[in-house]
C-alpha cells in the first residue's frame, strides 16, 4: 500500500543518512519532516495537500542533488521512489 511505501521510504532515509548518502543531518530531518506530513496527510486522505507535499519533497531532492549534500545514489533513491509514491498516490485516489 501507499502507506507502507512511505512506511519504507521513511526507513531507508534513515539508512541513507547512516551510509553518508544524505551528508546534512538538517537535510535529513526535513526529508524526514516532509515524510511523515505524507504520512499523515495519507491516513487523513487529503490528496491534494498529500500530493503538494510530495512535490515539495522532490523539489528539495532536486534542490538538494550536489555532491557535498547528497550523492548521487541517495539522490537516485529518493527521487525515484519519491515520485512512485506520487504515481502510486495519484492511481489510488
């Protein structure tokens, strides 16, 4: 479900975090911030605030795709499942 992908995505942040993949630990708990206000917004089902804060948080990915703040796994990995999420989202509702 959508959820436990965000579930998933939440988890493996953290992970990327540990691995040095996400180099800014102010990075880091935005993306977790932005994740768990996904979460929320899921459960709620209010899909458009749900699909801006997606937006929001591949914006920064985006924002925040150099190498002295992300590397280009961890961006890979959170830009690509970021936006399954999204199409998995906007399938859903």
């Amino acid at each position: 479900t959508t959820l436990d992908m965000i579930d998933t995505l939440l988890s493996f942040t953290t992970q990327l975090f540990q691995y040095k993949w996400i180099k800014d630990s102010t990075n880091y708990k935005t993306y977790l911030t932005e994740l768990e206000n996904q979460k929320k917004l899921y459960i709620e089902k209010d899909e458009d605030k749900l699909i801006d804060s997606i937006d929001n948080f591949l914006e920064l990915i985006e924002e925040h795709h150099k190498p002295e703040l992300l590397t280009e796994e961890g961006y890979k990995y959170l830009r690509y499942y970021g936006t399954y999420i999204k199409e998995n989202v906007e399938n859903e509702f």
